[in-house]
C-alpha cells in the first residue's frame, strides 16, 4: 500500500515502447536446456569397441563396397558356370510356332562341321529327335539340344520348366499361327526362361522384301517380346551367330525352380524286383528306376523325396557321381587350331579324320 491510502499505479508501456530484435541463434539447443532435459544425468566417457567400429565412416564404406564385389562376383560366376566345365551344359529347346516351318532344320544346320562345334550324338536324350550334345572349344562352351514335340502342350511345358534357353522358330512373314499364340500365352504364365528367335525362309526372300518383312514382323511380335531381336538361320555363319548369343545371353531367374533342384533325364533304365524267397515267383511289380542327367538348380540330397512328373513322389535310393559324359578336353583345343587353319586357307587333307 502507497502512502495516504493511496495505491501505487503499475507502468503501462505505451505504443513507443522499444521492442528488440530476437538473437538468431541457428536453431539449437542452449546449454541450459540440455542441461534442463538431461536433468543431471551424464554421456558415457568412452565408446564400445563394436560403436566405434560401426560409427566409423570408412569402414561403413568399406562394408558396402564388399558387398557390393561380393554380389558381382557371385552373379558372375553363377553366369561363367552354365555351359562350362564346372557346371552343367546349357540345356537348349528348340520350338516351332508355326506349322509351316522345320524345326529339324535348325538343328541339322547347328550340328553342321562348319561351326565349329563337336557333335556327341549319344549325349541327347534318348529316345528324342533331334536330341543331342555340342561342345564349342571355340566359345568354351557345351551344349545339349533337344525339340519337343509342339503337339503335346504338357510335354511342351515340362521341357521349358528346365530349359535354360527356348529357341524359338517363326515364319519369316507370319510369325507364329494360332496354336502357336496359344503355347506362347501358356509360357508366358508359366515363366518364360532366356529366349532367342530365329526366322526361317529369310534366304528365299527377295533382297529388297528382307527389310521389309523383318519390319513387319517386328511389329507383329511385339505385343509379346519388346524389341524384338531376330537371327536367320539359313547358313552355318547365322548358325554361329546363335549359338554365340546363347552362350552369352543373359539368363532369367526363375523363382520356382531356382529354389529347387531339377533333371532332364537323358537315359532311364527300370530294373524290376525279384521275389524275397528266391522261388522264381512273378514280380511284384515295384523296382528302381535309374536315371542318368545332369542336376541344376539347388543341390539334391539323398535323404529328400523327388517328383517324377505325371507319377508323383518317390524315394531316392542313390545318388551316383560317375565322370562327365561331356567333357570340354584338349581334343577341343585340337580341332581349334585346325579350324583356324582353315579360316586362313591352310588346306589340310586330313582335318575330318580328327573328328571322327
């Protein structure tokens, strides 16, 4: 209370009051409010070996950039294995999508001498057409042929599941007809492998009408592969052509059968059982079936159930690792030095007696 009873009158500031300007200062925290939030508490003097290593920005870099090798290398080497010798040979369907084309004649002109290729016509499946193995020193790769029949759409199916490359065979003016649209649309929603297509009848065009066709054609298989890419198979250098594609193609991974292993079989051979007593009474109707092929895919294990398809499941007896049937041998460094002999015009009389 003011003297006299009076009271005391608080200042009110007016409209010239002084009004300063705010310190900018960058938007952090001061010291008095880190130390309001932490409240006493205080930071650990010294990290943790495991902080340190972590926090540190090279070795971040470092990590990345190893797993960064390490991943190329592993995509490398899985891509040098197939067709070499530390892997399986390259497993190669040969399909016609149109009934007015011959699917036997590109595998004829494949196997021809002037490829450059070693032919083992006991490396095929057995039993099929125009099934068989081809080793290219050249390219240092091996290959193993085989044509399905188109008619049989399951079978069709079946070889494409495991192939590693589809070759597949087009007229040179219509593509593929109406049941060759229908087998393509089943591939596609089955999981379509690397692929290569190859037009027939392209030699017995017109010069001028080859662009011309292969313009239209290119347009009309679009809808189905984008930038369309076509080799003509009419000669053995066109010949030599697909097959360098081939061996240099990227592959398509397929989830379904990249997780699990798979076999063509080559060769299979049913030995039935004989009866328990020895009295030379019928059979009873089981047996093993023995099968020769090469696995891909995941490693199979003995101890696992195998899926025949169309019979169902089984179990395996054994698993035999017998000596590559198709090897990639110093005999194909042989013939290499001849053919190249031969492309310099080095005639020599007895270059087809090394072959055979």
């Amino acid at each position: 209370m003011a003297a006299g009873g009076e009271q005391q009158q608080a200042h009110r500031p007016g409209a010239y009051k002084q009004k300063n300007k705010q310190h900018k200062h960058g938007k952090h925290r001061t010291k008095g409010e880190i130390g309001r939030e932490n409240k006493g508490r205080v930071a650990v003097m010294a990290l943790t070996k495991k902080q340190r290593r972590e926090g540190r920005k090279m070795d971040r870099r470092n990590k990345a950039n190893q797993l960064r090798r390490n991943k190329k290398d592993s995509v490398l080497t899985e891509k040098r294995k197939l067709g070499s010798r530390d892997g399986p040979p390259h497993l190669v369907a040969v399909i016609a999508l149109h009934s007015g084309v011959d699917a036997g004649a590109v595998t004829k002109i494949l196997r021809g001498e002037g490829v450059g290729g070693v032919v083992h016509e006991d490396q095929g499946v057995t039993g099929a057409k125009d099934s068989f193995g081809l080793v290219l020193p050249r390219f240092k790769q091996r290959l193993i042929f085989y044509r399905p029949d188109t008619a049989d759409l399951h079978s069709l199916l079946d070889v494409a599941k495991i192939a590693d490359s589809l070759v597949f065979v087009l007229e040179s003016t219509e593509g593929w007809d109406s049941y060759g649209d229908y087998c393509l649309s089943c591939l596609f929603t089955q999981g379509l492998p690397s692929h290569a297509l190859v037009c027939q009848g392209v030699a017995d065009l017109a010069v001028k009408k080859r662009t011309e066709s292969r313009r239209a054609l290119s347009r009309l298989v679009e809808s189905f592969f984008p930038e369309p890419r076509f080799f003509p198979v009419d000669s053995e250098q066109d010949a030599t052509l697909l097959l360098r594609h081939l061996s240099a193609q990227k592959q398509r991974r397929l989830g379904f059968r990249s997780r699990r292993s798979h076999l063509l079989a080559q060769r299979a051979t049913y030995i039935p059982n004989t009866s328990q007593d020895g009295t030379g009474s019928p059979a009873t109707g089981l047996g093993t079936l023995s099968v020769s092929g090469y696995i891909r895919g995941c490693p199979l294990q003995v101890n696992r159930l195998v899926h025949i398809t169309g019979h169902g499941d089984f179990q395996l007896s054994q698993i035999d690792a017998p000596a590559d049937p198709l090897p990639i041998t110093m005999v194909g460094r042989i013939i290499q030095n001849i053919l190249t002999q031969k492309e310099n015009c080095l005639h020599q009389t007895w270059w087809p007696q090394v072959l055979f």
